[in-house]
C-alpha cells in the first residue's frame, strides 16, 4: 500500500488534479511539506503517548503520507530510503 501512494503522489505530482489536496501541498512548497511532517509527527507522539493506539494508526498513517509527500517534492524515493535501511543493517 506505501508503494501505491508513493505513486499515486507522484502521479499527482506529474498530472496535477483540481482539488487534490496532495497537489495543495506541492503548490504551497517544501516549507509548508516540511511544516507538515514535523506536525504529524507531534501528534503520533502525543497519540502514543495520551491516547488510544486506534489514534496512533490515524496520526502514522498521516506522518506518512506527509512523509511521502516530503519524498516526492525533494525527488527520494522509497527505495532509496530502504537501501539506507538495508545498508545500516547488514553485519559489520
């Protein structure tokens, strides 16, 4: 499903959709996506730590379209971040 929306945003990206809340925070630029990442993951942390994990999936699951959001505008993608991933977890 990430991978999905890793394209469905840049799909957005690339064609533009009247409405579309993504193409809203491509419009409004990196600041703005930024501001949001940094929100979202304010409010996992006080999901996590005040309210039900029911509120904790909500507020991941927007961390992560932000966070996704955020990749699409600096041109990463995920798989570049799962080979970061990989690369600090092979054996020394």
């Amino acid at each position: 499903m990430i991978s999905e929306l890793e394209a469905l945003i840049a799909d957005r990206k690339a064609n533009p959709k009247e409405g579309s809340y993504t193409n809203h925070l491509f419009d409004k630029g990196l600041e703005k996506i930024a501001q949001k990442v940094g929100e979202e993951g304010v409010e996992v942390v006080i999901a996590a730590a005040l309210q039900s994990n029911a509120r904790v999936i909500s507020e991941s699951a927007d961390l992560i379209y932000h966070l996704l959001v955020l990749l699409a505008e600096k041109g990463v993608t995920l798989a570049e971040v799962e080979a970061e991933l990989r690369k600090r977890h092979q054996p020394d």
